[in-house]
C-alpha cells in the first residue's frame, strides 16, 4: 500500500513503517493478521486505506475519525457541518468495522424514512459484495459470494454475513422513523441519520412528529445496547435539539455527549476552515441562506436581528386607544400538500402622523390553524365581520393564487364589497424582499414599546406567537410573524390615515360551523 502523509497530522500509527516491516516480514502474525487488526483498531485506516474513500487523507478526517473512535459508542450526538463526513464515518464506516469485529451482532440504520436509510445500507452492501481487501481479510466473516450464499442480502430486508446464531436481526438493516419502525425485533446497535430535512422542519407539526417517533423508537433497541445520533441542524426547535436539551432521570445533567462541529475553527463566518478551500468556503458556502444554520451550525445568527418576544406588551381591552384603524391581515397555508395553516390577524392602528412608522401597532386577533380553502375564506369572513370596520384586508399571494378573489367573492354575499381597484385589498408578494430582512422590520416597534397584543385572545395563539419570536430567523413555523412582518412592511408606511374605524368592540367568536 502507497502512502504520502501530511505534515502535521497525528495519525494513530507510522503506516509506511508498518507497510516496510510487513514487506520484510517483521510480524510474526503475518500481513493478513496486521492489517485485519489495523481494519478493526483504526477507523481511519479502514476508510483510507480499505474501503479507499476519496479524500480521506485529510487532517480533519483523520480527527474526527479518531473523535469517533476513541470516543464513548453510546449515547452520542454528533451535529457536524453539512458535507463533514459525519454518515461516511460513523453510518458507514463505523457499521462496516462493528459488522466485522461483531458478526454476532446486528446494526440498524434509522433515517426519517426508509429509503434515506436503504441509501446508506446500499453502500455498506457494496463494499461487503465488492471490496476485494475486505475479503482476503476476513474470509471467515464475509461470503465470497453473498448474493447466492448468504441468507438474507436485499437491501429492503437487510444483510447477514457469517455467523453462528440464528438472530432474527440482519447484521445490518434498514429502517424508517415515521414509515417503518421494526417490531419484534432488537437490535445491538443503532445509528440515527437523516432524521429531518429543511422541507420537513418548516412544517412544525411534521418535526413535532419526528420527535415523538424517535422517542418511541428507543424501545426498539436492548439492554446493553448502543446507539448514536448524526444530523446537521435545520432550525433552533428541529429534532436534533429536542434531542440534545435531554437530560438523565432526574438530573439537570445531558443525556448525550453532544459534539458539534462547525466549518471554521472558530464556529465563526469569518473563521478558518477546517476542510473546505478558504476560497470555497468563501465563494460558494458563505453566499447560502443556510451557511449560519448547517455550516456554523448556529441557527440564530449574530447578524440577524433578534425579536425579543418578552417586549411584546400583553394588554387589556381597557387600554385599548378609543379609535384604532383596523386590518386583516391572511397569510393563506403553503403549496397543496404541505400541511401548513393559515394564519389570520387582526391588527389596529393608532396612527403617528408625524412619522407613520413610528405608530403604535395592537394585535387584536389571531388565528392560526389548518384549514381546507372554503373553511379557511369562511373563517376569513367571521373574522372580518366580528370586528367591525376594516380599513383593509392584506394578503400574501404567489402566481397564480386566487385568495383574494374567494374572499371578495365570500364577502359579496354578505352585501361587503372589496377589491384591490377599491384599495380594500392589499396583495403581498413575497418576491418583494428576502423574507428574513422582512420580518426584522418587527424589531422597531417591538423594541421601541410599541407592539401589543390582546390579552383576550386564546392564550395558545399569544404562545405561538411569542415562540415564533424566539425562534426566529430558523423556527420551524413563522406564519404569524411572516404576515405581521407585510403589513408593517408594506401596509403601514403607504396606508392613507384619514378615516379613524369606531371603537374597538370585540363581539362574540361565531362558530365557523355557523357559516356551513
């Protein structure tokens, strides 16, 4: 075996010795024994050398190799950068090496769904099939020819290599958190990757899904067993969150030894990198909306401004102003499919007409929940009719979106007519601007005194509320804020203050099955 090493690498052993002392026959055990014990002992070695991953030889690879190995084997999390060899060490690696200093044993592969996992059981069988090392060295373990000798070699349904038991558990199978979590089984050994996705974790009740499943899913392993979790983060309240704010049975002490690693040295934008080229990272990473979230793995970056949820001012109705211009505000559910809710708000206005930005803004109402189109524009009404005047309807459309048209269609038959000719509706479009920079427009009025909300209504909604601040700019769910954020945006600094509504006098909530 060639090998050039770097300078100033710390590797576990002098290989090009132990290459010259097998060559002059030093090792009374031989060549075939020396390089199964390097394959079994160095993680590295079996990723370099053996399985002949590209680019392994590189100073951060060898760390974290030797991170994993000389680390605990149970109860670990590891949230390293997106790309930092997390699944090629520990999911695949690290599998192929237990697999083959554990025949006995038996491994499974827990991703969100199935297929993620079969992806990575699909190269572990590979090199089990194919490497041509791994077999002259563990001819005991490894069929010569597994597809036709070994019992069980599908991808679908797992892999056994050589063994003496007759475990119902493949050596190394494949499973689904949320579509296809084994019963009857138990497993020695589990490795939780891909867990979440950004497109799972925008859609909140999806991610809250995750985290009971993988609660569930702990009962599937045994006594005496070992696990790790792997992933990148997504938002600040993704899976990978919940699972490192885990503590053991009444302690305050982390359930998991967490171990983060970002892209810099540093954890910081400006940092050095610890793999990429200096010029990658700063010409291709730096430039992605998720650089913050997957590459420092800081989902609430310094740069961005922060919403302080606890300066929102929860009032009475008794300290509303006696005369308020009154909105409605809709942001209408994502794409068919994605399962997120309307939100839908109300909010008032007591104008400064000096500066209009400089208003007192008061949330009067919200509603954010998951409706089908014709209960969503009925809702939509209700709302407008319980609070009386409405100065203008706000709402967040795309290409092709007819919102707007239902809820003026919906509102004629009550003898309330609007339209945008009128300038009674508003549409807003998210093209505009980057919805981040957007929502920071909340931080003025909300640091400035200047934003309330409404103490009568549900208690659950003013929550929402507050934890989409906390959140922000990576919480799975930001439908109240994303709406709020147009209207101050957009509504507030080009809305004509000549006209002030009546006072504000909520009426009683009507049913929506009232307007069925």
């Amino acid at each position: 075996m060639k090998f050039e090493p770097i300078d100033g690498v710390d590797y576990r052993y002098n290989y090009n010795d132990i290459f010259s002392d097998i060559a002059a026959n030093k090792f009374k055990s031989g060549e075939n024994a020396t390089i199964r014990a390097l394959i079994l002992t160095d993680l590295w070695f079996l990723i370099n050398f053996i399985l002949k991953i590209p680019n392994a030889n590189n100073p951060y690879v060898v760390k974290q190799c030797q991170t994993v190995e000389y680390g605990p084997k149970s109860l670990t999390l590891d949230i390293w950068f997106r790309g930092g060899w997390k699944s090629t060490i520990i999911t695949i690696g690290e599998t192929i090496q237990y697999a083959l200093k554990f025949p006995e044993e038996s491994t499974a592969i827990i991703c969100y769904k199935k297929e993620l996992a079969e992806k990575f059981l699909r190269a572990i069988k590979g090199h089990l099939t194919n490497n041509s090392l791994l077999h002259r060295y563990f001819p005991d373990i490894l069929y010569a020819n597994p597809e036709r000798e070994s019992p069980l070699w599908a991808v679908d349904k797992g892999i056994i290599v050589k063994r003496s038991n007759n475990s119902p558990e493949p050596t190394v199978a494949a499973y689904g958190l949320v579509d296809n979590q084994p019963t009857g089984i138990h497993p020695d050994r589990i490795v939780y990757d891909d867990m979440t996705t950004h497109d799972l974790c925008v859609n909140s009740e999806i991610s809250e899904t995750i985290k009971v499943k993988f609660d569930m899913s702990r009962s599937f392993g045994k006594d005496g067993g070992t696990h790790r979790v792997i992933g990148t983060p997504y938002a600040y309240d993704d899976p990978l969150s919940y699972i490192e704010s885990k503590t053991m049975v009444g302690t305050d002490k982390p359930l998991y030894m967490t171990r983060k690693q970002p892209v810099t040295e540093d954890g910081t934008r400006n940092g050095k990198s610890v793999y990429y080229s200096q010029e990658y990272l700063d010409t291709e990473l730096k430039i992605l909306r998720t650089f913050d979230t997957q590459y420092l793995l800081n989902p609430s970056p310094d740069d961005v401004k922060k919403l302080d949820k606890d300066k929102l001012k929860i009032i009475g109705i008794e300290s509303l102003p006696e005369r308020l211009y009154k909105f409605l505000i809709v942001d209408p559910a994502g794409k068919k499919g994605t399962g997120d809710p309307w939100a839908i708000v109300v909010v008032g206005v007591k104008p400064n007409f000096v500066d209009v930005r400089a208003s007192d803004i008061y949330i009067l109402s919200i509603v954010q929940e998951k409706y089908r189109l014709e209960e969503a524009i009925r809702k939509v009404v209700q709302t407008y009719k319980e609070h009386g005047k409405i100065c203008l309807i706000g709402v967040e459309e795309v290409a092709q979106s007819t919102t707007t048209n239902h809820i003026a269609s919906e509102l004629k038959l009550s003898g309330i007519n609007v339209s945008v000719d009128r300038g009674t509706i508003q549409i807003y479009n998210p093209s505009k601007r980057a919805k981040i920079k957007r929502i920071e427009e909340i931080v003025w009025p909300l640091d400035n005194g200047r934003l309330y909300i409404l103490n009568t209504i549900l208690s659950k909604y003013i929550e929402i509320t507050k934890s989409q601040m906390f959140g922000f700019p990576n919480t799975n769910d930001d439908h109240i804020l994303d709406i709020l954020s147009y209207f101050i945006a957009d509504t507030l600094p080009e809305y004509k203050f000549t006209k002030p509504s009546v006072n504000y006098k909520p009426q009683k909530p009507i049913p929506i099955g009232a307007f069925t």
